[in-house]
C-alpha cells in the first residue's frame, strides 16, 4: 500500500462560503476510482505535546494499492480541478507519501 497525507493551510480570510468550497471539493476526490481509502478530517482534540502539530486546517490520508493507482489518482480530472481551485485558498499544502 501507499499513504498519501496532504495537509492544508487555509487562507485566514476565507469566507464561509469559500470554506465550503473547499471541502466540498476536498471531499470529491473520495469519488476517484483508484483510492482504496480515503480519510478527511481537521486536528484532532488531542493533548498538547511538543511533538502534536495542530496548525492545519484539513488532511486527507489516501491509501493505494500501487504507485500505478497513485499516479492515475495524480492525473484525474477531478484531482487535477481541486488543484486548481484549491490552490487560491489555501496558503500551504504539505505532501507526505510512504509505502
């Protein structure tokens, strides 16, 4: 399997309306074929800890079979769309992928 974890920082004067956008768009992508899994959320209500990162606004986990199933997730049309919506909300995007 392959995990790809995107975090994303908001622009902080977004309005509802944008926000909303956002997620529904963010929420799309669940509907690409290739995902095995796809989790959305905000920071959890966790404890403060020196190594606990809250800063984000939303991320997604995605899991896939295969670096194939990835890479056609990574040109769908809806995955590309949310790029390019996206991108003029949000003032950082963060990628980690591990096998």
């Amino acid at each position: 399997m392959l995990s790809h974890n995107v975090f994303f920082w908001l622009k902080p004067d977004l309005t509802a309306e944008q926000r909303a956008e956002f997620v529904a768009a963010l929420s799309a992508l669940r509907d690409i074929p290739t995902l095995h899994t796809f989790l959305m959320g905000t920071p959890a209500d966790v404890a403060d800890r020196p190594v606990v990162d809250k800063s984000f606004d939303y991320s997604v986990t995605c899991l896939f079979e295969n670096m194939e199933d990835h890479d056609t997730y990574q040109a769908h049309p809806l995955h590309v769309a949310f790029l390019e919506q996206g991108k003029t909300k949000w003032v950082r995007a963060q990628v980690y992928d591990m096998d």
